[in-house]
C-alpha cells in the first residue's frame, strides 16, 4: 500500500491576484490530508473519501475530483484500466473552500501513487504533479496552494513572467490563528471569472487595486520578519475591505471577521478565492486565540485553531 500526505493552507494576503502577479503570503497549517493507494481487482479506480467535510463539499466537488485524479493518473503514467487501484482519503484537514482542500489532496495522491509503483520522484516533481491535478478546480491554477501544500512553512509566492518565485519567510515563533468556517462551498473557476470582469470593467481602477495589494503584501513580508504583527494584522483588515469592494467577500465572512475584531484579533480577512469558505483571523498567543476561536463557535460556526511559520 502507497501513503502520501499534503497539508493544508492559509494565505494571509494575496490571494486571488497571483495569477496577475502580485505576490501572496502564504503558509501551511498542522492539518493534513492523508491518501493511500493499495492495488485491487475490478477496472479502473475506485474512491473512499473518508475526510471530514463542510456539508455538501464533497457532493459539489466530485465531478472536478474525478477529473483531477484521472489527470494525475495521466500525468504519472498510470493506467488504472490495467493496474486497478484503490485510492482512499483521510485525514486531519477538513474538506472545504479557503484551506487548500483540493491541493492537499493532489498532493496527497501524487506521493502516494509515487509509493506504491516506486516512481521516484522528487518533491519538485510531485508539486508539479500536484499543479496539474488542480486544474480540475481552479481553471488556471496559480500553483501557491499545491506549493504550500506540497513543501509547507511560510512563503512569499508570486509569478513574474510565467516563472514560479518561492521565498521562505522566518518568523521568531509559530503565530497563533483562528480559521473560521463560513459554511459556504466557493466555486473557485467562477471566482476567476469575477476578476476577470472586474478587470474588462475598469481596467485602471483593478491596477490601482493591484499595486495596492501588491504593496500590502510586500510590508506583511517585512512586518511578519520583524515581528510587528500588529501592523501585519490592520493590513490584513484593510485588504479585507479591497476585496470587499470588489465582491470577492461574504456576508458571512464580513459578520465574523467583525466578531473577531470585536473579539481583539489583530486583524482578518477572507482567506483563499473568497465568496465563500473561510476567514483568517490574526490571534499571536493562545489565549487571544482561544477567546476569538470561542467567540466565533459560540455563533455556530466551525473553526480550526492552527499556527502559521511553523513546519
């Protein structure tokens, strides 16, 4: 039997614009997906999604992850109809929009497989693998989840000229945050689509937007290094209103970012595509985390307390 894992993510800032090439902070969280692949009788492969899940995820999902799997299976030169598999997911990582789900579980796949037929690949070659198994998801995929996914830490991730930029970020100690769960499963390839009207819209106002972004992320950079993480956190609540603006946000995500602001989290926003998913929330030290993360359960809603800048 193969096993493979892949974690989970958040991105702090940048993270629907990294295709255009503003540079998003992104970092892996201690949740994982787990997939096993064990050879079988029959045709073909067969799936045992045992994640747990926001409800409906999985259900909304299936189609794309269907497709995606087969495209890995391509891509590694596996031919299921002559070598049937099993492929089985489980883990720690909650299957939902916003924390990496369908990274993870590329990720996940591509080292597993890569276990069980004793390809040898290296990691560089399972991310790439892992980026194509995304496609499925996300239209054109930027690549910074499966990236996050597939190394883990903290990262500055951008595109400049078609060519991926990786920058490991250090920070004196894990950051506490809270990771609270809208409920709402995003469509990431129709959150494409929006930016892309934004941008036929008002061509210069979406650059103005960009180059503000692009700024905000590059001071997070710096702050996030120098360990002023108050700043870190107003930006965050700042690119939380850009985004707002511009319809990527929630209503659901707006009302608890609000709650942990009023709680004393340094700062919040959405985090992954948006119009849905989960919201991030800056909490340095366990009790603020706890407080915020309580705060947020107490109105019904799922949350993950997890560490950024940490392995």
């Amino acid at each position: 039997m193969g096993r493979g894992t892949g974690y989970g993510k958040t991105i702090l800032i940048g993270d629907q614009f990294v295709l255009e090439g503003v540079p998003a902070i992104v970092s892996s969280i201690p949740f994982e997906t787990v997939a096993r692949v064990e050879r079988t009788g029959g045709s073909g492969w067969v799936l045992e999604d045992n994640r747990i899940e926001v409800p409906g995820y999985k259900d909304s999902k299936k189609e794309q992850q269907a497709r995606s799997i087969n495209r890995i299976l391509e891509v590694m030169g596996i031919d299921a109809a002559k070598t049937p598999i099993k492929i089985t997911f489980e883990g720690t990582l909650l299957a939902g929009s916003g924390v990496g789900a369908s990274a993870a579980s590329c990720v996940s796949l591509a080292r597993a497989l890569n276990d069980e037929f004793g390809l040898g690949l290296s990691i560089d070659e399972i991310n790439q693998v892992a980026w194509e198994g995304e496609f499925a998801y996300h239209g054109v995929p930027s690549g910074v989840d499966n990236t996050a996914s597939c190394y883990g830490g903290l990262m500055l991730f951008q595109l400049r000229d078609g060519r991926k930029t990786v920058e490991k970020i250090e920070v004196k100690e894990p950051i506490e945050v809270v990771l609270g769960n809208s409920g709402v499963s995003a469509n990431t390839a129709a959150l494409d689509d929006l930016v892309n009207r934004e941008k036929e819209r008002d061509p210069e106002l979406f650059a103005s937007r960009l180059g503000t972004i692009t700024e905000q992320a590059l001071e997070v950079r710096r702050c996030l290094e120098s360990g002023d993480l108050e700043r870190v956190g107003r930006i965050m609540t700042d690119n939380h209103g850009i985004l707002i603006d511009m319809g990527l946000s929630h209503e659901k995500l707006v009302y608890l970012c609000d709650l942990a602001l009023r709680e004393g989290a340094f700062g919040a926003k959405l985090t992954g595509g948006g119009m849905g998913g989960y919201m991030v929330a800056l909490t340095p030290g366990r009790e603020l985390q706890e407080r915020v993360a309580s705060a947020i359960e107490s109105e019904g809603f799922a949350v993950m307390r997890a560490t950024v800048g940490g392995e």
